[in-house]
C-alpha cells in the first residue's frame, strides 16, 4: 500500500511538473509575440519619427526660401498685395464693384498709387496701402540670442511707427475726393501686429492721431464684411427704390387704361340705346304690318322672331 501511494504522488507530481512547463511554453509564446509586436511598432514609430524630422527639415527649408525671398522690397510687396486680395476674397467683396487695385489719385501728383481703394456705398472710398516693413521682423525670427531679438523687434516697431509717418504725410485723403480722413496701414500677418503693439502700446493712439489705422487680416475682413452688409443694403434700397417707380408707372398706366374704358364704355352705351331705339320702331312700326301681310296669306313659312332688346348695363371701371 505504500509503494503504491508513492507511486501516485510520483504520477502526481509529473503532471504538476507538465502543466508549469505547458504554462512557461505559453508565457514564453505570448512573450514572442509580444516582442515581435514591439520591434514592429518601434520600427513604424522610428520611421514616423523620421518622417517628421524629414518633414521639419523640409518646412525649415522653404521657411528659410521664404524668408529670404521676403527679404526683397518687391517680392515682399507682392506678397502683401496677395494677402490683401485673400482677405478681400475671404470677405465677400467683388474686384469690378467694390474694390480697385493701383489705383492713381484724383490730385496732381499721379504717383500716390495705393494697393487698394474700397468703395464705400455713399460714393466714398477707403485707401488701403499694404507697404509693410518686414525685414526686422525677419531677422527676429532668426535671431539665436534674447538681446538680438529684443533689438530686432524694437527696431520692427521703429519701422511700423515710421511707416505711420509715411503714410501720414501722403495725405490720400487729399488726393482722393470721395476719401474719408484715415488711411488703412494692412499689416499681412496678426505676429507683425501684435510684435509692434507689444514694443509700443501706443503705437495705435500714435497712428490714429496721423489718421492711419493699423489693421490685420481679421480686423479688416471685419471691416470689409461691414462694407459688403453695406453694399446689400444698398442694392436692397435701389431695389426697393425701382419697385417703387414701377409702380407708380404701373399705376399711371392703368389709370390711363380706365379713362379709354369709360370712353369705350360710354360709346358701348350709346350703341345699346341706339340698338334699342330701332329695337323700338321695328316693334310698333313693322312688326304689325308684317304680321298683317302673314295672316293675309301673303307670307310663308314660320312666324317672325322678334329681336330681344338689349338690357345688360355696361359696367364702368374701377381703381
């Protein structure tokens, strides 16, 4: 009896011993699997890491073409003309009726020729000039040093403010004579802005004094939208306005309509009165000698029909 319960825990044993070992194999297996998902994901995520580091190069490239190409006076006022006809097209106003490019002054000096002159419903206009100093601002971007961006950006703001000077001393609401008083300096980015308003926080009390007004994308779409709602109510009052001619000429037009109709009722009438008259002879004067004639023999066939006498009134119109 003891050899045999030995024998058991012997049996015993090896099947404990073979489910650890069935279990490690399948730790073990779950592990490989585990291992291999990992070396996939860290490859696909070294590959996306490349590819953002590729595309960050990429973007650090043509931010440096670009920058460098708005380095040019010129390109960098094509640029600001580009962003003006956006934000214009962004606003809903048409080039042919709301808004001309390089357009010359009514003045003698022709060479004032701002980027763009909004028409106003009323027969004004606003003079939007986009001739935005960029090159300190640029460099401030590229700076390596606190001092030296500190420095660029002073000298950004110095370059707005002088900008409001030039733009002052034009005086486009002198060359233009449906003009309002300001002229609006675009600035083609809300960073040029806020960089200038951040060096001096007066600088829009200092243009607002010299009748220039600072203006980004947003706030001029803004200003834009409120000229476009302008133009609509205007054409809405035009529109109302023609309505209105219209009827009136519609009007005349029937009132001339009816004075012809009782003309032609009152000849109408007439015509009725005189069917009516002979209506009446031929009763009392011909009928009964014609009936006579019949009942004489003389005449043949059916009896005469006697004509009805006309008696619907004619209708005279009304307004």
């Amino acid at each position: 009896m003891v050899w045999l319960t030995f024998r058991k825990s012997g049996e015993g044993q090896q099947a404990v011993a073979q489910n650890v070992r069935d279990g490690l194999e399948q730790i073990e297996e779950k592990l490989r699997e585990f291992e291999l998902a990992r070396e996939s994901s860290q490859a696909g995520l070294k590959e996306q890491i490349r590819l953002l580091a590729q595309s960050e190069l990429e973007l650090q490239k043509e931010t440096g073409r670009l920058a460098s190409a708005l380095r040019s006076p010129g390109v960098r006022g094509r640029w600001g003309e580009m962003q003006l006809r956006r934000v214009v097209e962004l606003a809903g106003m048409a080039e042919r009726c709301d808004f001309t490019e390089q357009t010359g002054g009514d003045g003698d000096n022709k060479k004032l020729r701002p980027d763009m002159v909004v028409h106003l419903p009323n027969g004004r206009a606003v003079v939007v000039d986009a001739k935005t100093p960029l090159s300190a601002y640029l460099e401030s971007v590229e700076a390596t040093s606190d001092a030296t961006r500190a420095a660029k950006l002073k000298e950004h703001a110095a370059q707005v403010r002088a900008q409001v000077v030039r733009l002052s001393a034009k005086s486009y609401w002198e060359q233009f004579s449906q003009a309002p008083e300001f002229v609006v300096l675009f600035l083609p980015g809300e960073s040029f802005f806020s960089a200038a308003l951040q060096e001096e926080p007066e600088l829009l009390d200092y243009s607002a004094d010299r009748k220039v007004i600072l203006a980004t994308p947003t706030t001029l779409i803004a200003l834009l939208k409120a000229v476009a709602f302008g133009w609509r109510q205007q054409r809405a009052a035009d529109r109302a306005e023609e309505i209105r001619e219209l009827g009136t000429e519609l009007y005349e037009r029937l009132r001339g309509m009816a004075s012809e109709m009782s003309v032609l009722g009152a000849q109408l009438e007439r015509t009725v009165q005189s069917y009516n008259r002979v209506l009446a002879a031929w009763e009392t004067r011909a009928v009964p000698a014609a009936k006579r004639v019949h009942e004489l023999g003389a005449g043949g066939g059916d009896a005469m029909d006697t004509p009805r006498t006309a008696e619907t009134p004619v209708r005279a119109p009304r307004i």
